[in-house]
C-alpha cells in the first residue's frame, strides 16, 4: 500500500538524521529536553490507544509511567541489566493495564475515567508506603558518566534508548490503528452497544487496548530513573504526566497516530521553552490553556485543522 | 497494639466532624456531577481558590474568612452560571455524548487555576488565625477544636438549607426536574440551560464557601485541590449521584474512615482511603450505599 | 431451502422467559419459538416488553428465570457479540451507526468481526466485494463512502438493516425497524426484511404498523404487560378477543 511505504520510506529518512545528532549537537542540555519530548511522544500515542481509539479516556498514565520507573528501581537493586529492567517495567506496566481494564471497564464513560484516578492514587500510596521502593523518601539510582556507546556523556545513551522506544510505539500505534483492532476499537469508540451487538467482542479488545497502552506507558518510564538518578514518588506520579497524556493527543489531535505524535511534538517543546525561559509553574498553567483552547475551538486538533484546511 | 478507647472516641468525632464538611465539598460536586451530569473535575480547585480568596480579604481587610467566603458567593455563583454557559455551548449543544472533551475543559481550568494560585501566592503554605481557630471546647472525654465545630455546624446547615430549596422552591424543583427530564421542563416553558445555569452557579458558591472553611480547618497550598478530587467524587458516588442526604451520610463516613486510619495506621496512607473507597464503590455498588 | 414441519428443530426456542427490573416484572413467563426461515411478528402495546425480550435474546440483557435456545444451545449466558457469532443479529429502533465511518465502513466493521468462517464455504468473494454487494442489496451504493452521519432517516434504518445482514444471522431481530417512515418508505424496508426469507434467514419484526405486521408475517405474536396472550396465525390472532381488548382498551 502506498501509505504504508510512505510511511516507512520517511522514517528510515528521518531515522537516522535523528540519531545521528548526538555526533555534531554541542548542547548537552538539547539532549534532556529532548528526551523529555521524545517521552512526551511515547505517553501521547500509548494514551491515545485507549483514548482516542477505543474513546475511553484514562486518567491514571502517571500510575504505568510510575511502574515502569519503579520496576527499574526493582530491578537495579536486584541487580538485572539495563535490559532487563526495561522489559521487567513494559512486562509489569501492561500486567496492572490488563487488571486496571479487567476492574474498570465494566464501568462506561466518566466513571471509567475517575477509576482510573482512583486507581493511580491508591497505587501512588502504596508505594509511598513500601520501603523497598524508597518510600517517600526515594531512591538513588548511580550510572556511569559516559554513553556506553562511544561518543559521549551518559544523555546520549538515553537519548538513542528513548528515541528507539518512541519510534516503536509510534510504529505499533500505526499498525493497531489500520487493523482489526483498531477497526474494533473505532466501533467501539463510535457506538459500544451498538458494536457489542454486531459481534464485536467489546470486553476483549477493550483489555488488548489496556493492556497495550499501559505498557507502552510503563515503557516510557523504564529509563525515567537513569535519566534523574534520584526517584521519588511525587515527581513519578506527577500529575502532569496524566494531564500531559490527555492534552497531547487532543491538541494533536485524536485517534490517529500522528495527532498525538505532533501534540507531543508542539507542547513538550512549549514547555521546554517555556520551564527555561519562564519557570516551570508557567509550564503547566500554558498546557491548561492550551488544552482548554483546543478542546473548545478546536476539538479535532492539529490534524482536523489540516485537513479542514486542505478541503477534505 | 493498645487502642485506648479515649483515642477511638476522638478519632470517631473529629471524623464525623470533618465529615461534615467533606460533605460541604461535596455539596457542589453533587449538584454539578450527580443532577447535572457535569464532570467539573475543578471544582476542589475552586475551593483551593476559594480558601486563597477568603485568606486574602482576611489578611488585607481583616474579614472573618467564612464571611468572607461567603461574601465571594455571588461572584462565584455568576461566574459558575458563565462557564456553564460555554460549556452548554461548546460541549452539549451538539448533542452531547462526548464526554471526554467536558471532562478535558474542566481539567485544563484545574491546572489553570492552580498555576495561577502559585504565580500569585507562591507555593508556600497559607493558614489564617482567627478568635477562635486555636479554642476547643470539651464533651467528657472527647476535646472538640472549634475551628472543626464551627465548619461542621455551617456546613450541615448549608446542606440542610440547598436541601429544602430543592424539595420546596421553585427554582429547586426545576434542578431536580432539570436532572430528570430537559424535554419536559421545556414543554413547561422552562429553559433548561438557564435552570442549570443557575444550578451551576450554586455549585460554585458552595466551593468558594468550602474553601472558606477550608482555610480555618487547616492550612492551604496551591495544588491542596488535588487531593480532594477523589474525596469529592468518593462521597457523590458513595451517596448516590444527586442524592444530598446520601452525600451527607456519605461524608460522614469517608471522614470517619479517614480519621481513624490517620489515627492508627498513620497519616500518609489516608489518600488511599478515600481513592480506595471510590475505587471499590464505582466497581461494586456504582449506584452508591444509598443510591437506587 | 426446504420445507420439512415439526420433525425440524426450532432456531430459537425463548422457555418461560422472566425479566425484572427491580420490583417490576416487565417479561413473565414468556415462551417464544421461530422456525428455520420463518416470518414471525410480534406486536402488543407500548410498554408491553417487547424491547425487553428482544433485548433477552440478543443478549444485552439477563434473564431472571427460564432459558433461551439457539440451535439447539443454551445461549442464555452468552454474551451479545457471542449470540451474533452463533447467528442472531439485530437492527437498533433507534438506529445506532457508527458515527465516524462511512456507509461501506460500517459494513466492513461487522464483516470483519462476525467472521469470515460465517460466510458459507462456496462464498469466493473478498470482505470489500461482500461489503458492495450488501450496500447494493439495500440500495446505499450512492451513498457509500459518505460519512454515516450524513444519512437521512430510511437511509439511517437501510444502514441498519444491512449492517445486521451483514453478520450473515440466521434469525434477524427487525425492531421497529418501520417506525416514523412514510408509506414509501415503510414499503422499501419492508421489501428488504421479506427479501431475507429467499436467503433462508427467519425474522422476527417487532412492529406497530399493522398493515405491514400483517403483510409480513406467518405468525403473529401478541405480548400485553410483559405476557404472550396470543400466538397463531394472523387472521386468528387479531380476531382474538383478548387481542382486541388488549388494543382498543377496557
């Protein structure tokens, strides 16, 4: 198909260039700002699995950017490679996705949505209660200096690491999306009942879709603890990863897999600007009003905007 | 471990006391979310800006703050009736049945509202020192503070009052009838946005007073709000949507649970039991303990 | 398709069906059977549970007493997208599309996920040519690739239809698939539901228009607050005293 080579023939395009700047970018600092981006983009698309496809909108993505983060904590103390700790946080991050749809998604709409709060509190608690994890007053994580990987400082490294991750969740957003189960997931979004009653096996595609937004969202956060060496619940449950996760895609616009790309994209580098120029107070008080502006005057996002633009 | 029947006691009434006003919190949540069908994930962030407010005028002016806080009701209640009006306009004009982008507005204003709190106040603690926040005044062997009494005494009556206003005045009975069927109430030559409107409004005029009140129970940062969220809903949700008796009783026993795992397990697992309580009602009873 | 009597097992068999919500019974006792290619209608006044039964069988809601068959299987804990797979499907009173998909998508959707192993071993043609040959069946071929949002109300109840067709049922639920048309139209849909004998699929026409309900059924069923007073052929039953008591009031 003509999409789909497209597509692929523009990613290994920009793939390289992209990875490729670690070898002629001086600025250490565009390396964090970008990983944070880069983050951004992986919480938006996963978001967007559940939220803008299936329509069921989850409030709780800190709580799966917080598993992945403290699974890396688990496994460090334990000894496991970098590796390792990155599959244990997607593994363990899609395990509780898959609970957290089995115990909410009885429930429709709204209440789904304050489950899913609900949820990510009770799960912040816990941990905050739990030692082994740091407790409230967190974890020290040490890493080395250098990238393993020849050039540079350690941010190059994570720099490649979380790029790889955003390109494999886009690349999996794309392929649900042009399947059955984002057909599923679609119906399910336009008419529950309706597709519930045409033979689409709701229940199931609805845990698929937990499941893999979850960890994805958990993978995200897999290399949060090498990234601030130092983890403590309140900056990983940060609700501004569950606002952020919601604002990205609605201004991106949803349910395709490049809305939440470019939400990402445009706001992560907002706050970036905005946290150095600014404080970081400004940040999150310019993602509200972004997202109450684009909710209200622009409700299908940058995407809609394109294509009412273009004469679709 | 030795629970000293003293302690129970204590832990019992400061939570039926808190519970009270937890239910004063509530009050707007259940009018805007239980009758209205309106997820104003906001509104403990009002009450944050309501207890900001109320600090305000009491540093500036020297105004008692629960005057104060009612003072602000009108303007609060005209700017609740404003945001109901576009978001009438943006979000359930066209039909409805899109909640996500409701639910997102309300979270933007959160967030909003927050960042404007900290540029304007800073992120430190507020408190305030009235005649009467340091008095208590004892029954036996339980010591009761004022600044709990005076909110729970305030907080039921307001119940209580909004309570009647809804089964006896005009204007009451068209929410109700608003919450049940907008059709009829338009044949009836009511318009429903209007009535809701209002309803709104009167939602917000009882966070500004819940922040108010807020102020003198304990001291406030700019993102306090947050931890309300699932208190709030916990207790519309336990007290089935719309019912305010059951938000009352609701209330009352979240505060109890509250105080007694503050008191015995220890104050940082205490969010876990109003987040956890609204987790198990919403999978178990959705319709609440006193819901049909 | 033949034509054998009683040695044939009935498609859907409804034994004392029971429904409550609450305090109120709105299905008792209700007894229910339809043949391999039958036209069954059913009627009663507004309230009656005829909603409440078809939403029994299709599985949107639990029974609270006796059993529903299908083929010969007890499908009364099956949940809806199960019963559609065993092949029973329904069209919405209310027509539900889905809102952000076109005609064809709409069609494809269900297609997809009644599954291909619904469609009969000698059926060579692709997903998309059965999705066209669905859309001409209910003459939507214009309107194919416009949003379903866009539709009018009989192309809405056309849209419908097809879509349950498309889950290639071997019992269709019609429920009140006729409500609000004008003659025309009402006669258009009508023309598709009867169509489905030829494709041997039974029907069961939930429907007030009584020139249609006679026009179209083999057998006539009456359900009056929650109980069958009636079960026969037409003629007899809306010359059933209780019948015209039921509908002209005490």
């Amino acid at each position: 198909m003509n999409k789909n080579r497209n597509f692929y023939l523009g990613l290994v395009l920009v793939l390289p260039l992209l990875a490729s700047l670690p070898f002629w970018v001086q600025s250490e600092y565009f390396f964090f700002a970008a990983y944070s981006v880069l983050q951004f983009v992986i919480l938006a698309v996963a978001w967007n699995i559940l939220g803008g496809y299936a329509g069921y909108v989850n409030f709780g993505s800190a709580a799966f950017f917080a598993i992945g983060a403290y699974s890396t904590i688990v496994g460090y103390k334990l000894h496991f490679p970098q590796g390792a700790n990155i599959l244990l946080g997607t593994f363990m991050a899609g395990l509780v996705g898959l609970g957290m749809g089995y115990i909410t998604l009885r429930l429709k709409g709204v209440f789904f949505s304050i489950a899913t709060l609900a949820m990510s509190v009770v799960l912040l608690t816990i941990v905050t209660n739990t030692p082994f994890l740091g407790g409230a007053r967190g974890v020290y994580v040490i890493v080395s200096r250098e990238s393993p990987v020849g050039t540079g400082p350690y941010i190059h490294w994570l720099y490649f690491l979380i790029l790889a991750m955003a390109v494999v969740s886009v690349i999996i957003s794309r392929i649900i999306e042009h399947s059955w189960l984002g057909q599923g997931l679609m119906a399910i979004r336009d008419d529950e009942m309706a597709a519930e009653g045409l033979g689409v096996p709701t229940l199931k595609l609805k845990l698929i879709a937990t499941s893999i937004s979850g960890a994805l969202m958990g993978l995200a956060g897999t290399t949060f603890p090498y990234l601030i060496t130092y983890v403590e619940p309140t900056a990983t449950f940060n609700l501004s990863f569950a606002v952020n996760s919601i604002a990205m895609p609605i201004v991106g616009g949803l349910g395709t897999w490049i809305g939440p790309l470019l939400g990402a994209l445009l706001l992560g580098s907002i706050q970036q600007i905005a946290s150095v120029t600014l404080s970081s107070s400004w940040n999150l008080l310019i993602v509200g009003g972004v997202l109450v502006l684009f909710v209200t005057l622009a409700p299908n996002g940058l995407v809609g905007f394109f294509k009412k633009w273009s004469g679709k | 471990m030795d629970i000293s029947f003293d302690l129970l006691l204590n832990a019992i009434f400061s939570g039926l006391l808190l519970g009270g006003f937890y239910a004063a919190l509530s009050l707007g949540v259940s009018i805007s979310f239980g009758m209205l069908d309106i997820v104003n994930i906001a509104h403990p962030a009002m009450v944050i800006l309501g207890a900001y407010l109320s600090w305000w005028l009491n540093e500036k002016f020297g105004i008692d703050p629960i005057l104060a806080g009612f003072l602000l009701g009108p303007f609060f209640f005209l700017v609740g009736n404003l945001i109901y009006r576009l978001y009438y306009d943006r979000f359930e004009k066209g039909g409805g049945g899109d909640s996500l982008r409701g639910l997102a507005f309300f979270f933007g204003i959160l967030f909003i509202i927050e960042m404007i709190l900290i540029l304007a106040f800073g992120v430190d603690y507020r408190n305030v020192n009235t005649s009467y926040t340091d008095k208590t005044i004892s029954f036996g062997v339980v010591t009761v503070a004022y600044r709990l009494l005076i909110p729970f005494v305030i907080s039921v009556g307001l119940l209580l009052v909004i309570r009647w206003a809804f089964k006896k005045t005009y204007f009451g009975r068209a929410v109700s009838a608003v919450a049940q069927d907008p059709l009829a109430l338009q044949l009836m030559g009511v318009n429903p946005v209007k009535i809701k409107g209002y309803a709104f409004g009167l939602s917000l005029f009882t966070a500004v007073v819940g922040g108010a009140m807020l102020i003198i129970i304990q001291s406030v940062q700019p993102s306090a709000g947050r931890e309300y969220i699932g208190l709030v809903f916990a207790i519309v949700v336990l007290g089935g949507m719309g019912n305010l008796t059951g938000t009352l009783l609701g209330a009352m026993i979240l505060g109890v649970a509250e105080s007694m795992t503050a008191t015995f397990a220890g104050p940082s697992w205490a969010p876990a039991v109003s987040f956890g309580l609204l987790l198990l009602t919403l999978v178990f009873r959705p319709q609440g303990i006193f819901g049909k | 398709m033949e034509n054998t009597t009683q040695t044939q097992m009935p498609l859907v068999k409804v034994s004392a069906v029971t429904k409550k919500f609450g305090g109120f019974t709105a299905l008792s006792n209700v007894d229910l059977v339809i043949a391999p290619g039958e036209r069954v209608g059913l009627i009663g006044p507004n309230g009656s549970g005829k909603s409440t039964l078809v939403n029994c069988i299709s599985g949107m809601l639990k029974i609270d007493g006796g059993s529903i068959e299908f083929a010969g299987e007890n499908i009364s804990s099956l949940p809806p997208h199960a019963r559609v797979h065993a092949g029973i499907a329904r069209s919405f009173q209310i027509p539900r599309p889905f809102k952000t998909m076109t005609v064809f998508e709409n069609i494809m959707v269900v297609l997809n996920f009644s599954g291909n192993d619904r469609k009969s071993a000698d059926d060579l043609r692709s997903t998309e040519e059965r999705a066209m040959d669905i859309v001409q069946g209910v003459g939507l071929h214009s309107k194919k690739d416009h949003v379903s949002a866009s539709l009018t109300q009989v192309e809405l109840r056309k849209l419908e239809l097809a879509r349950a067709m498309a889950a290639n049922p071997k019992v269709l639920i019609a429920d009140e698939a006729l409500a609000g048309l004008s003659g025309a139209e009402v006669d258009e849909i009508l023309d598709l539901i009867m169509g489905m004998k030829e494709k041997g699929v039974s029907v069961l026409m939930i429907e007030h228009i009584m020139s249609a309900v006679m026009r179209f059924s083999e057998r006539l069923v009456v359900l009056v607050a929650g109980n069958k007073i009636a079960d026969g052929l037409p003629q007899d039953v809306i010359n059933n005293p209780e019948v015209i008591k039921a509908y002209l009031g005490e």
